[in-house]
C-alpha cells in the first residue's frame, strides 16, 4: 500500500479540514442508527479554537483508496491527561471509516502511530479524542441492533475489528445499566434517600449559572481522580461544553448535594437526544436550532452519566440521594426506567451502587489500547 493514499490534513487548511470533519457523514451513511456531533463543534475543536485544543498537539489523517476517501482519524497528544496520569500515552480519536478498506485503515493507524511514537508516546488509548467531554469514548461492542443512548455513540461492527487487527487490545470495558423505577430494590433505596436528613439536593440554576458549574466542576476534578478517563477540567472548557446546552438543559438534571450547607457531591443526567441529532447530520443552522430547543424537553430515556462523592462525605447516603433526585425528576417526565452509564468496569463501587438499585448491566463499548515499541 503507497504512502499515497494516506494524506495529513491541515488544520489551517480551511477546505482540507471541512473535508475531514464531513468524512464521517459519507462513510456512515448507510447506518441508520448513527448520528454524528455537529460539523461546527468539531470544525471549532480542529481549528484550534476550542479551549480543549489550547495545549493540545495532534495531527490529522485521511486515507483513500485512490478514487475516494474512505477514512480519517486524529493523533492527539493531550498534556493535562499526560500530567495528570504521569504517563506518556497518546490517543487516536476522530475515526471513522467505510468497510471493507482494512489495509487503507491500517497504514493510516500506522501513520497516526509513527507520529505520536515521534513525540515520545509509549501508549495509545482509541478511539478517543483527547478528552471526555469531546466524543468518541471507546467503540460500541454490543448491542448493535439497539438505539445508542445520547451523548454516546453507534459505531458498526468492523470498527473493533479495524483496531484488532491493527494491534489494538480493548483494555477497558464500559457498562451501561438499566434501572427499572417499579423494582422493589429501587424503591428501597429511594425510601432509605429521602429518610436522610443530613444531605440536602439542589438542582443548579440559570441564574446562578457560573458559581453553579464552578461547584460542579470542582467536584467532578475532586471525584474522578481515579478514573482512567478523566484528567483535570479548566473552567474554560467546561463552560465550552455546558453553555452551549445551556439553551436546552433541564437543570434538575444536574445536581449539587451539600452536607452542612458545604458541597458534597455531584450528579449529571441526560436525555437520549439521539433521535434529535439524527436528522441534523450534523449541521445547525437556524431552522435546527428551533427543532432541537422545542424538541430538547421530550425524550424517551435519559441516564445517569456521571455522578461523584467527596471522599471525606462517603457512608452518608449522598450518592443515593442525589441518584433518588435525578430518577424522581424521570418519573416526573413520565419514564419508566433510566439508564445508569457508562461505567468503568474496574469501578468496583459505581457498579454495587447500580446494582444496590436492581440495576443490571451489560458491557456495551469497549476502548482500546496498544503499546509502542
């Protein structure tokens, strides 16, 4: 396979870079359970003028056939992440691709790899695009005759063969869980929440937007320290991501619990809007924006995605309380059950916190990595 029919794309590059970001929606097309990120987020993340891209290093790729394009990805060199884990690991995220091209995917890996093994990575971890708050945790494993869950992805089944035969081992495997509101187990645990006095739920307000996230934020970086995916978040790159839903969040989905009038910990649900990004294909423009602000407040599932204790506050029932409050606002939407997603499967207390509610869970996405000689 020549070299040629791999190309490194420019990030300066105005027309290159649209042709790497709308890749996705001519590979993907024939799968109608996919639905992509906006063109504009990622177009912004790519240029450069995302706060995650303020350190980032990266590279871009696009490998054809020689008639077409039939797949990109993305080398990523995240420093924050490198610190924070005192590691010096790299990611491969952005990827998309067509079936049935495995030596054009190959050699573009190859070529993301020989990259990041030139600026001193060891590891890689893919798909994923440098942080979570950007997309792309890990390839769907499971399930592929099932609706994805917003904000995670569908991704068809030759994705993990793509990385398998490229190397790639999946090291880290993700549970979603089902949590069915009429099980007696729920029940339980929503009478033992609300019988806890000491810890007291509030949803964050628009009105006090700013200190709001700012507590949020503090507690997610205090909380997920020992979770293999999260590394610090700058104030400017979780206001990148909650402003822009702020139109359309429901804040009684995002929850603060505080012991003592002191912050405690945090809970973050979301609505399935799969089935609104769909149809976008990835464009907003004015008429979309209307679609989505009437469409954000109807949905059939939402879940549960992150949620964290203080360790100093644990034993005090504030996780079930502040669980209790996002799954009594479902039931108030009409929901007869919630996701709980996606968890670690290392995360020995996240899974018997599911599991205390009747949760059952199945592992869905896996992400991979490969060392570098």
């Amino acid at each position: 396979m020549s070299k040629e029919y791999i190309r490194e794309v420019l990030s300066s590059d105005p027309l290159a870079l649209k042709r790497f970001v709308t890749l996705v929606h001519e590979v993907m097309a024939s799968h109608p359970l996919f639905y992509s990120e906006l063109d504009s987020d990622v177009l912004r993340q790519l240029s450069g003028k995302s706060s995650f891209f303020r350190d980032m290093r990266y590279a871009l790729f696009i490998a054809s056939n020689g008639a077409h394009d039939v797949a990109r990805c993305a080398a990523l060199i995240n420093p924050q992440y490198q610190h924070a884990k005192n590691e010096p690991v790299g990611f491969i995220g952005y990827f998309a691709a067509a079936p049935g091209y495995e030596p054009q995917v190959e050699m573009m890996l190859e070529n993301a790899e020989a990259w990041l093994s030139n600026r001193g990575v060891t590891r890689i971890i893919a798909p994923y695009n440098g942080s979570v708050f950007l997309g792309s945790l890990g390839l769907r494993t499971n399930a592929f005759d099932e609706e994805p869950a917003y904000p995670f992805g569908w991704h068809p089944p030759y994705y993990a063969d793509y990385f398998k035969d490229s190397g790639y081992t999946p090291t880290y495997p993700l549970l979603s869980y089902v949590i069915d509101f009429s099980s007696e187990r729920y029940h339980s645990m929503v009478q033992r929440a609300f019988d806890t006095t000491q810890v007291r739920v509030r949803a964050i307000e628009k009105r006090t937007w700013n200190n709001d996230l700012e507590t949020v934020r503090w507690l997610l970086n205090e909380t997920f320290t020992e979770e293999w995916e999260h590394c610090p978040t700058t104030s400017d790159q979780f206001h990148e991501i909650l402003d822009s839903l702020k139109p359309i969040l429901d804040t009684r989905q995002t929850l603060i619990a505080e012991v003592d009038d002191n912050p405690a910990g945090f809970c973050w649900g979301m609505p399935d809007w799969a089935p609104l990004f769909r149809p976008l294909k990835g464009k907003l423009g004015p008429r979309q924006r209307i679609k989505l602000l009437l469409g954000s407040g109807h949905y059939l599932r939402a879940g549960l995605i992150m949620i964290g204790v203080l360790p100093d506050q644990r034993g005090k029932g504030v996780a079930r309380k502040l669980a209790a409050a996002l799954f009594r606002r479902y039931e108030q939407k009409g929901l007869e059950k919630s996701l709980y997603h996606l968890v670690n499967e290392n995360n020995t207390v996240s899974r018997l916190f599911a599991e205390s509610m009747g949760g059952k869970g199945r592992v869905i996405y896996h992400v991979y990595d490969k060392k570098l000689n």
